[in-house]
C-alpha cells in the first residue's frame, strides 16, 4: 500500500512541476520579443524580459528542512 501512495504522489507531484514549468513558460515576456536574441535596449526592458526567469531559493529554514529550488 505504501509503495502505490509513494507511486501516486511521485507522478503527481511531477504533473505539479511540469504544469508550473509550462505556466511559466508560456508567460515568458521573452516568447514574445521579435528579436529575442539580442539585448534589451533600455534598463526597464532588461527587467521586464529577465522577471520571468529569476529563481526563488528557499530559505534557510526550508533548505534545513530539505525543500529545493522552485
């Protein structure tokens, strides 16, 4: 029984990841910007394309307890 819970949350957990990983794809500003390959032009801009992409690290009582990167 343990193992089928352990399976269950595992997959749901990964739907979890891949939905939020998608969400946050399709939000991008980045997907958006004609000349995406080149840099932004003024301050603001650079802020705005680089939003999407700044990574939340946990703190250190979540990192203590074990959480990662989200």
């Amino acid at each position: 029984m343990r193992s089928i819970v352990r399976t269950v949350r595992a997959v749901v957990t990964e739907c979890n990841d891949a939905t939020r990983r998608l969400t946050e794809a399709v939000a991008d500003p980045e997907r958006y910007v004609i000349e995406h390959d080149q840099a932004p032009d003024t301050y603001q801009m650079f802020l705005i394309r680089s939003a999407a992409t700044l990574i939340h690290e946990p703190s250190a009582l979540g990192r203590s307890l074990g959480l990662t990167v989200r």
